[in-house]
C-alpha cells in the first residue's frame, strides 16, 4: 500500500502515474519499432538526466584504445543514429537520423559530449588530435557541397551549434555564418546577392561578438537601431546592402569601442566558436537550468558543425519552427511559425514576431508539401510529436533539426491518447510519454468565470503556454526570484526573453512578453515547465530601465497586479478569482490505463471532507493520513477552544474546553466517511507540541490575545507559556506522550472518531477508521 504524502489531487495523480510507469517499465516486453526500440533506454535513463551504464557509450568508456571524437552525417548517410543521445547529444544524434532516413539535412558533423568532459578537465584546451580530426571532418563537408571554407570563389559557410543528452532549449550557445571575413563576403556577393551577402556578415559579427568575444549583443542592436532610424526604416530586412556595408564598419568599431577584434581567419573563427560552444556549458543559465531540471550525471554538451543554408537569400527563402502537433493542446495540426528572408535566431530569439506556418501552404506551396511529408515521417519514425527546425532557400526545403516537443500537460495527455487511437503507440508506450509533471500541470487552476473579467481585458497576445496566472508585474529575474523566496506570486514582464531569463522564468506564475511568437525561447521553456505565457503582445510598451509597462496610454509599475490567460492571450487589470481543476476527457481515460497495469493502491493525506472528496473524484483509494490537529486550523472558535484547553489548570477545565472541539470534529469526521464511503481512512490523533496553537507574534502581544480570550490573569498565561517552552519540543511533550499526561484529549478524539462512524452507519455509510497513535515505537 502506497500511500501519498499530500492532501492534493496533483499528487494522488502522479503517485497512479508513478504506479503505472514502473509496472510498464518492469513487464513490456515488446516495445517496438526501429527508432523507438533503439532509443527506449537511452529515454528512460535521460527523463532525471542521469546516464545508464547500458546505454551506448564511445570507444573509450568500453576499454577499447581508439577514441572516436567526431561523427559525420551527410548525403552518404550518417555515422551515428538516434540511439546515441549520450555521445551525440539530441541535435546530433537526431541530424545523423535524419539523414539516414533520407531526409535533406545540411551535411556537417558532431564532436562527441565526451569531448566537451576532456575540453574542461584539460583546462579549457581542446583535446591532442581533436583539431585535426575536426579539419579531415571539414573537408568531408566541402566535398559534399562543392564549396571550400574560406575560399571567396566558392565559399562554404558553417554554423556551429550546441546540444546535449537531454534537451536545454535556448541555454547554451549557436553561431552562424562562420567563414565569412571581407574578402569572402565579396566571393559570396558575386556568386549569390549582394545585399544576402552582407546581411550574413553583419550577423556573424553581431553573434560571433557577443557569444565568442564578449561584446554584448545590446552594443551590435543600438547601432542596428540607430542606423534604421536614420534611413528611415522599421524592419531590418528594409536596409539595403549599401546600408547593411555601413553597418558592418559600425559594428567592427563596436569591437574596438570594447578593445576587441574580430579575427578574420576563417578557421581559427571555427576553432573558437567550438571553444565557445563548450565554454556555454557551464555558463550560469545552463547550470541554473540544470539545476531547476534535476539533471545530473552528462558530459556536457556536444557540439554540431553544420554547413549553412540561407533562409535570408530574399522572398523565396525563409526560416521556421513548427512542432508536428500543438505543443500546448495535442491537437494533430501543425503548430508554428515562420519567417521570409531571416535566419533561425530571428525565430527563436523573438527578435521579429513570425507569420503562422498554415500561411506558409500559399507563400510557398511546394515547400509546404515537403515540409508536411517530412513531418509525417518523423512523427511515425519516432512515435512522437516532433519540435522542427527548417529553412528554406530558394524554395528548397531543408531540415536543420528535430527531438522530441517541449509540451503541456494537457497536450501530453492528448498526444498519448491520440497516438494509441491512430495506431502509432500501445497503451503501454502511450504510458511511458507522460511524466508526472504533466499531471501536476494538468491539476493547476484555471479561471472561475472567464465571462466576468471581459471589461477589464486591457490587451491580447499570443496564447504561447496555457493555463491562469495572477500576480504582481516585475520586470527582472532578480525580482521574480525575490517574489518567490517571500512567496509572493509574480508576473515576469519582458520585451523578449532570453536565456537569461530562465531563473525568473521558473521563480514566476506567468510569463508576458512584448515581442516574440509561439516558438519563440519564452514560448519553448514556460511550455515545457507548465508556465502560463503571453508573447507577442504588441500593445505593450516596455520600459526596462525605468521598470514600467504602457498599455493604451496606462503606465503599470513594479508590484502591479495582473492576470493572463495562456489558453486565450488576454491580459487582464487586477486579480481574477481562480477555480479548482478536474479530471475528465483525455486524462480520465489516460488514467484508467495506468489504473489497469498498477498493482499497488494509492492513498492521499486529507484533514477535511472537502479534501477527501477531492482526492475521492481523483481516484484516491482510501486517506491514508488525517491529521486531526489541522481541524483545529480551520476556525477561530476551534482555536479559541484549543487554546482554552492548552490554559486550562485543571482536568475538569480541560474537559469543558474539550466539549467544545467534539462536536467539531465529530462532523468533520463524519464528512470525510461519507466523502470515502466503503474504503479505509487512517486518523492520527493530536501529534504536534501545544505551543504551536498559539499565536505567532511578540510574546507581549500573545499574552495579551490569550488572556482576552481565555478571561484569565496575563501572569497566568505568562506562567503557562513557561511551562510549555521545551529545548527540542520535536522530542518533548506531544504525541502518544501528550495522550498519555492528558488522557483526556485523546478519549475526546476516540470519542468523536467511534460516534461519527455510527452516525453515518446508520445512513448506509459504510465507515472504514484506522485509529493512529502517534510517536508509538518499540
């Protein structure tokens, strides 16, 4: 018999789940499908971020002498697969499947996670031969492209991206654009355009120095700024090349303004944006993200050296992100956005909010039908809902990467269900796709009464992550982790989020961003730790340095309230009321398949019958705590009376004070029978030292509350209180040791536990008490 510590459906929920996942995981026997069947150890052993000592490892972690550091991909098909998470990270490890299946991947290759352990342990060096075997890996590239990196006659272009075991969206780093330097960018103009060329450029040096140098991206985004308002122009793609020229002079002074240089030397450009790659490992967001994941036990993160494909060659190219289904409801329809002539970071950054992927089947229709083919296989192929990165040049589609969506736990439970109905999963891998804290997601409040705050609605954004949140507007990390600690609910308001972001992020109820789309990095992460979130809402206008919010004219500030609903996009003026959730639909069903495999019942903790019937609806099979001592919480009479026990000098006394609580608890315990009806309810009784029935305030001022309410001399209370106070009172005066000094408080509870039972018996109610005592040892 397990029972649940917690009084709340959420955990009688996931403790069903956790019953569920560890029978399927102890007896399928037949999990099927080739990539399925190759990743299923490597998932089980990366959903708490620790490695299996089975999962598959490189060379050197099985004996052998040879160290393989880097593995290619390409048109010849791929030296790795999906299986190899732990080697590869996500991203390489799914670009090797990918193109093994015969997808259009950009050919490149991965330096192994175990690189990225020996760069650090060998202080920041790349390892005796890494290089080397990164250069003989390059030229496999450029024979795959016809192009050679470095050379303007025909140059190869590169990017360099990070991923590790267990995905870490948007917290460690990418450069793109790798290669290009005056002479090159020339080359590039005259074989491509010339404006595609120079916007290219002026991104490696805005990217390469804030990721590699250290100049912060707000020094490259103040001159881009400046130079439109002086060309009179609102989009970046409106400058012209003769404008994007100008800029690049501007940003190589950004580099000198900050004594820094941007090299020129297209291969040592790459070797230091490995560098950078594995120096972001241990950067403080990844290591906070890690930290608020639990996960524990990788190498570090691998890194990906792709070639460049262009989605910013003009109007017939673009860039995207989609998932295979939508990330927050399930729903099988394609769920994302895109942008013409921009690059990937344009999307994910919210740097430019996107168009929706549906407009994508008009703009470019034969790109729109590639890409959903190719959507469609990598969903069978993985039995899963797929997040996809894609660009396309000059109307060719290319897939840059894929893994498994970051989503809600409403969409979690939908996609399971879906992909069982659709032939795609058994119930028992259907099963094993949810995590407990989707259900904990799902059993969040929503708003009471949507139809009451309508006039108070004062703007609508994208609905990036869905549920209710209601808190107080602050616009830094720092602020919402300060709003956590006092336990004070926050609403998070940025003008877009960045990785750095994720402390508050994770510390706040609610995310509300001024740009930025569904795919955006704000949008990714508060999905997938079940955050609401608004992005894009462009009524906003945001004031970071002076901490304000404008919407219509109205100025907000730091400790405002507001509320936003996730499922519509509203953003609404003060605290909305919030109602309790349901288990019904989707979830209901999904639970009577766990229920089916589960050998063990699940128990809750409940003190009231409002609680029991709660845990009742949500499946609980019995309480298997009811702490009595927290009836007496529930009313100022209740504690008045305990009070008057505590102060009482004689047993006479204590009597009376306790006449008072029977018939309380009396009906409580009545109401928590009826409530579970045929099945077992344990009741502890009174366990807790006394003081903690007093007040919590000065001592003054407690002498003073009880004596108005008992009517006796503040000398006595003051007495009273003396002899309660205990050096260690966890070990003092309480429990079985207080029933056993005060009998009379536990004939009270025996008394009260034995009537209720008979009282509901004789209305049908079959009443199942286990009577607890507490701190009984042997």
């Amino acid at each position: 018999m397990q029972r649940c510590n917690t009084k709340t459906p959420a955990l009688i929920s996931d403790c069903r789940l956790i019953v569920g996942l560890t029978l399927v995981a102890l007896t399928s026997a037949s999990l099927e499908s080739s990539a399925f069947q190759r990743n299923i150890r490597t998932e089980l052993s990366l959903k708490t971020g620790r490695v299996s000592e089975n999962v598959h490892m490189p060379l050197r972690l099985r004996g052998g002498k040879d160290v393989k550091r880097i593995y290619s991909f390409g048109k010849s098909g791929a030296e790795g697969d999906a299986s190899m998470k732990t080697i590869l990270g996500g991203k390489g490890a799914n670009c090797a499947e990918m193109a093994k299946i015969g997808l259009s991947v950009p050919p490149g290759f991965t330096i192994t996670c175990q690189t990225c352990a020996e760069y650090n342990k060998n202080g920041r060096k790349l390892p005796t031969g890494c290089w080397q075997e990164v250069l003989t890996n390059l030229k496999k590239v450029e024979s795959d492209m016809g192009l050679k990196f470095g050379d303007p006659s025909g140059p190869l272009l590169v990017s360099v991206r990070s991923g590790a075991a267990v995905s870490m969206p948007g917290m460690m780093d990418t450069v793109l654009n790798l290669g290009l330097n005056d002479e090159v960018v020339a080359g590039l103009a005259k074989k491509s355009n010339e404006r595609f060329a120079y916007d290219s450029y002026r991104r490696l040096l805005d990217m390469f120095g804030d990721v590699v140098i250290g100049v912060h991206h707000k020094h490259f985004e103040e001159a881009l700024e400046k130079l439109k308002r002086e060309k009179g122009v609102a989009m970046d793609n409106d400058l012209s090349a003769e404008d994007l020229k100008e800029l690049i002079v501007r940003y190589k002074q950004v580099y000198k303004n900050n004594g820094k240089e941007f090299p020129t030397d297209p291969l040592k450009q790459l070797e230091m944006a490995i560098q950078a790659v594995f120096d972001s490992w241990e950067c403080d967001r990844a290591r906070q993200y890690r930290d608020i994941q639990g996960i524990r036990g990788l190498d570090g993160t691998a890194v990906t050296v792709m070639s460049m494909v262009y989605g910013n060659l003009g109007k017939t190219s673009g860039t995207g992100v989609l998932f295979s289904r939508n990330p927050s409801t399930g729903e099988n329809k394609l769920y994302g956005e895109y942008l013409i002539d921009a690059q990937g970071e344009d999307v994910v950054a919210g740097i430019r909010t996107p168009d929706p992927i549906s407009k994508l089947q008009t703009v470019m229709p034969q790109a729109y039908k590639d890409l959903l083919a190719n959507v469609e296989k990598l969903e069978h192929h993985y039995k899963d809902m797929q997040d996809i990165e894609f660009t396309i040049q000059e109307n060719r589609l290319f897939m840059l990467q894929c893994r498994s969506g970051k989503r809600t736990g409403a969409s979690a439970i939908k996609i399971a269900v879906d992909l069982f109905k659709e032939g795609i999963l058994t119930k028992d891998e259907s099963i094993m796709k949810v995590e407990c804290a989707h259900l904990d997601q799902l059993l969040h409040p929503q708003f009471a009464d949507e139809s009451k705050y309508k006039t108070r609605v004062i703007a609508k954004g994208l609905p990036a992550s869905p549920g209710a949140a209601v808190g107080q507007i602050v616009f830094t990390p720092e602020e919402a982790e300060q709003h956590k600690a006092k336990g004070t609910p926050a609403i998070l308001v940025r003008a877009e989020t960045s990785p750095e972001d994720v402390g508050g992020m994770h510390a706040a109820e609610g995310v509300l961003t001024q740009r930025g789309g569904m795919t955006s990095h704000a949008a990714v992460v508060a999905r997938g730790w079940g955050k609401t979130c608004v992005t894009g809402c462009s009524a906003l206008k945001v004031d970071d340095e002076a901490k304000t919010l404008e919407i219509n004219g109205k100025v907000y500030k730091t400790g405002d309230w507001i509320s936003l609903n996730g499922n519509t996009g509203e953003v609404i003026e003060g605290k909305e009321s919030l109602a309790p959730p349901t288990i019904s639909g989707d979830l209901s069903t999904f639970m009577s398949w766990v229920d089916e495999r589960r050998k063990l019942k699940v128990f809750t903790n409940a003190d009231t019958p409002e609680d029991a019937a709660e845990a009742r609806r949500n499946g609980a099979e019995g309480i298997g705590l009811v702490r009595t001592e927290h009836m007496f919480f529930s009313s100022d009479e209740r504690l008045k009376a305990v009070r008057q026990m505590i102060m009482a000098e004689t047993v006479e006394a204590r009597k009376v004070a306790l006449s008072k609580l029977l018939p309380f608890q009396r009906s409580d315990f009545e109401g928590i029978f009826t409530a579970m009806n045929g099945l077992p309810v344990t009741i502890r009784l009174l366990d807790p030292p006394l003081h903690e029935f007093l007040p919590s305030a000065e001592m003054t001022d407690v002498v003073n509350q009880i004596a108005s309410e008992s009517g006796i001399t503040k000398e006595k209370v003051l007495e009273k209180i003396d002899k309660l106070h205990e050096v260690n009172p966890m070990l003092g005066l309480r429990g079985c040791r207080l029933g056993i000094v005060n009998p009379e408080i536990s004939e009270m509870q025996a008394r009260a536990i034995i009537e209720a039972a008979l009282n509901v018996k004789s209305k049908g109610i079959v009443a199942i008490p286990d009577i607890m005592v507490p701190l009984v040892g042997t």
